[in-house]
C-alpha cells in the first residue's frame, strides 16, 4: 500500500552531493507533499561542502544532512528511485518508477561547475515534483 503522498529516494554513490542536493530541491519546493529519502551505495562521512555552499546560494540549507547508506526497505518503500550514477549497486524492485539522471560528480569540483550540476538538479526535481503530483 502507497501511503498517501508520494517517496521519492534520490540515490549517488556517496551520498555526499548530487542526491544531497536534489532532496535538498525536493523537501523545499515539494513543501510537505512528497516524502523525500536519499542515500547512497558507498556513502561517505560527510555532505561535500561545496555542494552545501552551493544550496546555501539558493537558500536550501543541507549542512546538517548526513549521507546514509542505501538499504533496501529504502528501495521498497519508495514510489519513485532517482539514481546518478551508481550504476548496479542500485536495488531494482518491479512495480517502481526509476530515473537514471546523467549528472556529473560535484567531488573535487569548483564551485563555478557545481553550480551548473545544482541548477540542472533544479530543474529535473521541478519536472518530477509535477508529475507525481499530477498523478
């Protein structure tokens, strides 16, 4: 049974930046309407500080989130998967709406190119906050 608002899991290899920042989008514009969860096969132990100082341009403060590990009741009690990049270390359940968004890795990176990763994050999340609220 689907609980009445839709979970969204957004899902990278660390945990640490690209996932960060698209929960960060979702838990802000969905305004309490979509469950959000993120995680990530291989997390690190901290959210990559570039990518918070990017969030904090936008006014979304992610500095207190921490990664988590992808587990997968996570997988199963999610109506929709977002994953970037983390290929097969991603669970598959049937019934499941899954996305694969192309981002580049935000680690190692300025903060002139992770500006560009969270503006494109930006626009998907709007894109998928519509169409599951549409739904």
């Amino acid at each position: 049974m689907s609980s009445p608002k839709p979970t969204v899991l957004f899902v990278c290899v660390h945990n640490a930046g690209r996932s960060q920042m698209a929960a960060g989008f979702m838990n802000a514009l969905g305004a309490g309407r979509v469950q959000v969860l993120s995680a990530g096969s291989a997390p690190k132990d901290s959210i990559n500080p570039i990518a918070v100082q990017a969030m904090q341009e936008v006014g979304i403060d992610i500095s207190n989130n921490s990664p988590k590990v992808l587990t997968p009741e996570a997988v199963q009690e999610s109506d929709a998967v977002i994953t970037m990049g983390c290929g097969d270390a991603c669970p598959f359940y049937p019934g499941k709406r899954y996305e694969d968004w192309v981002l580049d890795d935000p680690a190692g990176q300025g903060i002139e190119s992770v500006r560009v990763i969270r503006d494109e994050i930006k626009k998907r999340v709007e894109q998928l906050l519509s169409e599951l609220l549409s739904q």
